[in-house]
C-alpha cells in the first residue's frame, strides 16, 4: 500500500513528533504537580531517560505512545509501507523499554507507566481517575504501576 503522502510531506510529519513535552506528558506533569508531586523532567543519567523522576517517592514516571511503544490496544497498528523498517524500528523501541524497565528496578527505582490510550481516544479515561491512580501508587509501596485506556476486545 502506498504512502498517502508525498516524501517532503512525511518527513515534515515525522520531524514535528516530540520527544519530550508531548500532550499526554504535560496532562500527567499538570495533574501530578496540582496535587503537591514535584519532580524532575527527562532523567538523563537514568536508564531509558524517564519522562518525569520522583526522588522523593523513588519513583519515575514515562509517557507512552502507543505507537512507538509497541502498546497492545487500539491505538497501535504495524504500517503498512517499509514495514520491514518499522517492525526493526518499533520493536528495538520495545526491547530497550524492556531493558531499561529491568535496570531500573534493580537499581530500586519503582517503576511507573502511563500508555497513551489512557488519555487519548475512544478508550480514554477520565483525567481525574488517571492521576488519583498515580497519586495513589506513588504514596505506596508497589514497585510497578502502569495505567492503560479502556477498551473491549
């Protein structure tokens, strides 16, 4: 299948996709620090670079897309053009999730994931809900928390 748009017109698509201060990230940052959490942004000397770094609680926070995370939900397809390079690119994405999930947990770190479905589309959940859930993990002692869209299969 081809691609719906011209070359000049996808790679100025792709190079408007954000790394950092994405939509979703400043929805979580704006409810987390309303509710009194203060944290630092992109953990450079930590594995994976966390969206956000809680020193007080031990706890980093990323940001998902779910299409670039290689999430099981609605909101991720394969593509259909270079899908050689796609699957190479989105599940090496996926392998160094893994890994730095891994490293940080044994490094104490607890672990937290918010997907993109969570606050995006037909599956999204309320804001509210989001980040109560967060502020609850975070006053707790769960090593892992990961919040999701809602979604029937």
């Amino acid at each position: 299948m081809a691609d719906v748009h011209s070359a000049d017109a996808r790679r100025r698509n792709m190079a408007a996709i954000r790394g950092k201060d994405t939509k979703p990230e400043l929805m979580i940052r704006r409810g987390l620090h309303a509710k009194g959490f203060r944290y630092r942004l992109q953990g450079r000397g930590l594995p994976g670079r966390p969206d956000l770094v809680l020193p007080k609680h031990h706890a980093v926070i990323f940001v998902h897309g779910c299409f670039w995370h290689r999430h099981n939900c609605p909101l991720f397809r394969w593509p259909q053009t270079r899908q050689e390079f796609w699957r190479e690119k989105i599940n090496g994405n996926a392998r160094r999730d893994t890994e730095a999930l891994g490293r940080l947990l044994d490094a104490g770190w607890r672990v937290g994931i918010v997907w993109e479905c969570a606050l995006k589309g037909r599956s999204k959940r309320p804001l509210p809900e989001v980040i109560d859930s967060l502020s609850l993990w975070l006053s707790s002692d769960t090593k892992q928390f990961c919040v999701e869209g809602q979604w029937i299969d």
